[in-house]
C-alpha cells in the first residue's frame, strides 16, 4: 500500500506533512508519497506537482502518478487518533472510494451551487484511475472554476464513479463530535496545527 499526500503553497508546512506521515508510520510502515511543488523540508520522498493545479486541485493529478497497486490519500489536516489501518487494511477499492458526510445534506446543499455530501479528505483507490485526471485536464481551467470550491464538487458532479469508505473510519470534528472514529477530518485548521 501507498500513502499519498499533497501540499500546494505555504497553508501547510513540510513539518505538518512530516508529522502526519510519522503518526501514520506508527500503525504501518508502508511506502508515504507527497506530491508538492516545493518538497524543501519533507523527509518522504515527493513527486513534482504542476504549479497550475494550486490548491485542492493537485488531488487530482495522483490519478496520473499513483496507477498501480493500492493506493491511500489523507489531507494533511487530517488527525490520527487511532490505527485507521485497522479498517482499510481490510477494504478492497473497487472503485474510488471516499468519505460520506450526510450531515451535509441538511447544513449546506443547494443543487445550484454544484454541493456534495461527499469529502476528499481521505481517499482510497486500486490501480489505474487515470480516466478521472485526464478527463479533468481537457478543460482544466474550466473545471476549475466551475467548481471553485474544490474537488468534491467535480467527482460528484462529473460522474466519477465511487463508494464510500465506512462510516466508522472518520468524523468531522466540528459536525461529529461525539462520534468514535480513528480518523478526525478538519473544517478548519486549529491554532495547534498551524
């Protein structure tokens, strides 16, 4: 299994992608990645991001980069609170596979807006899914601002096809908080982190 991160501009620190890949190691020692366009400071190895895809959009390019084998991606803002290998380890990705939040359902979808009840914040895939970044660079620009507010809008919107991860590997911490999961996905960065 491949463990994949990106960091794009200067939101995130090489530190914090350093310090999520050393809490994941604690659980797996499998192979970690990160895609970036400025690996200064990483102690992974790192691919070289395209500066055009800024922001969220460079998750998209690890479908041209990681097409074989079984491939695993956390935001970095992403907290580790227990072994999340203990339930992926044992998923096969058929298709892509991401996180469900149907609490977004009732805080925030408006069809107009292009919303999801979906989250990129941890993905899983299995071999090549190549078509989902080539069908994003025909029109890049466009995609892009069509969906500004990032990927999880192209995915659903576009037709990629996907499942869900279960609903016990992850809890948003501002909308879920008294859900026990191994895995707590950020709305927002805290002064801790930063």
């Amino acid at each position: 299994m491949k463990i994949w991160f990106v960091k794009w501009g200067n939101k995130y620190s090489s530190k914090m992608v350093n310090d999520l890949s050393k809490e994941l190691k604690k659980y797996r020692d499998y192979s970690h990645f990160c895609l970036t366009e400025n690996s200064e400071g990483l102690n992974i190895p790192s691919i070289k991001l395209p500066k055009k895809y800024k922001k969220v959009w460079g998750k998209l390019y690890l479908f041209k980069v990681a097409t074989n084998g079984k491939n695993i991606f956390f935001d970095i803002d992403n907290i580790i609170h227990d072994d999340p290998f203990k339930i992926l380890d044992n998923l096969s990705f058929k298709k892509l596979t991401i996180i469900h939040q149907p609490w977004k359902d009732k805080l925030f979808y408006r069809q107009h807006a292009y919303d999801t009840n979906i989250c990129s914040q941890i993905m899983g895939w299995e071999n090549d899914l190549s078509y989902i970044y080539d069908d994003f660079k025909t029109n890049w620009q466009y995609f892009q601002s069509k969906y500004s507010k990032g990927i999880d809008r192209y995915l659903t919107h576009e037709n990629v096809d996907y499942e869900f991860f279960p609903n016990e590997l992850s809890k948003s911490k501002k909308y879920e908080p008294n859900k026990n999961s191994p895995i707590i996905t950020l709305e927002e960065l805290p002064k801790t982190l930063c």
